[in-house]
C-alpha cells in the first residue's frame, strides 16, 4: 500500500514558511485519522497538524526549530485503510487549514488538550493518557494536570523510603534549552524592538486613592449584574483620552518608509503572560466601549492566549501597548515598545504609603506608571506631558466620564 505524504499546509494570510516546533509522533507509532502529527508556528499563532488518515508513521521530515516552506513534505504515513481511488493515484495529501485536536480521556491514546496543556504536562512530567479530563467532552485542563501531578508527588512521597543526602550536596548538571516556538517569536521580537528603536522610559507617580474607591463602589452595585473591574479598564479609558491630546503616541512607525500613521481608534495591545510565553492580544476599538464591556474583552483576550486558542487577528494590529505584572508590578519597569508602536504604559503594583496632603501625613494608595516612548517620533516633553495627562484622569476619575 503507498505511503501517504502529508505535506505542510497553506494556513493563508500569505505565510510562505513555518516553524516546526515540536512531533507529537515518533517514527513507528500507529496514528489515527484527525490525531495531531506535529505542532508548527506562523509568525503569529501555533498550529497544529492532523493527520488525514490512519496508519504507521514511516518517517518525519526536519526537526524542532527547523523552518519548513509551505507545500513541503512533513510526514510520511503508511495507511491502515485506503481507499481505492487513493490507493490508484498514490498521491501526496495536503492537511486541511487548522488547528487540529486530539480526542479521548484518561487511558486512551490521544488525550484531548490545547497545546499549552501539553507542554504543561511535558514540563510536570505528566503522561496525559492517564490524566482525567475534567473540560467539556473530557478535554484536560491545566488544573487537571496540576492536580494528577499532585496526587504522583504524594504518592511516590508515601513509598520513598531513601536515606536523606547531603544538605549541601554540589550540583554539576546543565540543561540546554533551544529557543524556538514562540519563545524564539518572543525574542526575534524583542531584538527588533531594542534594534530600531531608541527607547527612553518615563515613571511617574500616581495617587489612585480616588480611583481604587470608585472601583471598589461600582464593584458592590455593579459586578453581580455586569461583572468585577479591575484596574486595567480604567488606564485604558484613560489612554483613549490622553491620545486625542497626544495623536503622536497612538501611532505606529515605519522606519523604512519613513511614515508615521496616527490613528483615531485605540487598538490597546494587552500583553499578556501565557505558559508558552508573552503574548499581546488586541482589544480593538477601546475608544468605544465602556468600563464593563473593556474588562470583558481584556478577560477574554487573555484566556484565548492563555489557552493557545488566540485567533491570529487577535494578536496583530494594534496601535499602543498596556503591560503590567499585577501583584508582581514592583517600584518601576522600563517596558520594551512593541514594534512597529512608538509607546508603551506600564502598570506597577499599587502600594498604600504615607504621603503628606495639605500639611498632614495620611495613607494613600500609589503606584507608578512606567512608560517607554520611540525617541525618534516622540519628544521627551511630549512623552512626559502624556503620562501627566494619564495621571491627571486618574487622580480624578471623575474627569474620565465628562466629555
């Protein structure tokens, strides 16, 4: 029977090469129609590859962090079942456009999981098959992993009966670790930042007393009906308003071309921290929505990226970054601008201090913002003239809501 040639997809959006990023087959294992072959990478998003039918695997071609034109061969697989016409013609199959799944549960050979939660269990050394599934048609969720993970840890505790080593024993082990995937993205990406633009950062203090208590007033009457909001919603408003004085920062620039192009909508790159590394989904058009419907889209953005299944239009396109570390934020930051944008806020963690107010020491809730601007299109005045326009709505986020 003639092998089939499984070939690389044409996954559009002109994408002429891809990067193979890891086989989830190894030569010799039987496959089944639809179960994932390998895990490759567009500029943009991670894919995965299905097998068209079932069969042996006889042999793969390239190997993690290889690059691969599209229409290339990818995989050779000796069919179970083949049908006639097929059989006649002997030729070579290419893979529909797609992210493809695995199906099955605990004890069965193609575990259903995103990508993200097989790298999880690859790092916790968890073998999927035996995990239960706790997602929707048995799909294995992190928490999942975390848990079978835990019950092994507990398990192999109760047997260990080893003499305890030496405290301070020395370590003499190395672990060389390819960058390649989306960590390579997240590091070609960054290199091309700090090459072409000349970045200054810009930190200011902020009082948020006034903010964190209209946040936690509109929490108690609104959030059972509408939802919690965080802090996030609120920088963003206040970005919306500080570009329409500031049309320079919400801009992108093409240093080739030597254009800059404002723009009127505030396309909010939000980076975000996923298993696999940074990522920036875009919350498109935050001039026009409220507080509500912008914590909806944030919270959706980043569980979409969390989970590896971030459209590749959810994560280009936007005009102005907000990054921030949550309860990690620090003191300050110098955030690296994301290219081709000429701006970048950064949002450190709020920390109730002492500060002196009409003569008096009283508690106030602070936190800086730690801004980084393109030097070349953005002047030092005009960078810090647009972090005080921030701090200013937040100060007084009543001034957020008059127009």
């Amino acid at each position: 029977m003639a092998a089939r040639v499984i070939k690389v997809p044409d996954i559009g959006e002109g994408i002429a090469e891809v990067e193979l990023v890891e086989w989830l087959v190894k030569v010799g294992d039987a496959v089944a129609e639809d179960q994932s072959l390998a895990i490759v990478m567009t500029d943009k998003a991670s894919v995965e590859i299905p097998s068209p039918v079932a069969g042996t695997v006889l042999a793969r071609a390239g190997q993690a962090g290889q690059m691969l034109a599209v229409g290339a061969e990818l995989i050779h697989i000796e069919p179970a079942v083949e049908s006639a016409s097929a059989a006649a013609t002997g030729k070579a199959v290419a893979v529909p456009d797609g992210i493809g799944a695995t199906a099955g549960g605990a004890g069965v050979e193609k575990p259903l999981a995103s990508p993200s939660v097989r790298r999880h269990a690859r790092d916790r050394g968890v073998d999927l098959r035996q995990v239960p599934g706790s997602g929707p048609g048995g799909r294995i969720r992190h928490e999942d992993v975390e848990r079978f993970a835990a019950r092994a840890a507990a398990a192999a505790t109760a047997v260990a009966r080893a003499p305890a080593g030496p405290r301070y024993a020395e370590r003499h082990d190395e672990h060389a670790v390819p960058v390649i995937g989306l960590r390579r993205r997240i590091a070609e990406k960054m290199q091309e930042a700090k090459r072409h633009i000349p970045h200054f950062s810009y930190v200011e203090e902020v009082d948020v007393t006034e903010l964190e208590a209209l946040r936690a007033q509109l929490n108690a009457k609104r959030a059972a009906e509408r939802g919690r909001l965080t802090l996030l919603p609120f920088v963003l408003r206040a970005i919306v308003l500080a570009v329409r004085e500031f049309p320079q920062i919400n801009a992108r620039y093409d240093d080739e071309a030597n254009v800059v192009t404002r723009f009127g909508a505030v396309h909010a790159g939000i980076a975000t921290q996923s298993d696999a590394g940074l990522m920036v989904p875009v919350l498109r058009h935050a001039e026009a929505l409220d507080l509500w419907a912008t914590a909806a889209e944030i919270a959706r953005l980043a569980q979409a990226a969390r989970s590896g299944k971030a459209l590749r239009e959810e994560l280009s396109g936007s005009t102005i970054t907000v990054t921030s570390l949550g309860p990690l934020g620090g003191i300050a930051s110098t955030p690296v601008i994301n290219h081709p944008e000429v701006a970048i806020v950064g949002v450190n963690r709020i920390v109730e201090r002492p500060v002196i107010l009409g003569g008096a020491v009283v508690a106030r809730k602070m936190m800086n913002l730690s801004s980084s601007f393109d030097h070349r299109v953005v002047d030092g005045m005009h960078g810090a003239e647009f972090v005080q326009a921030l701090r200013g709505y937040l100060e007084c986020p009543a001034t957020m809501f008059v127009e």
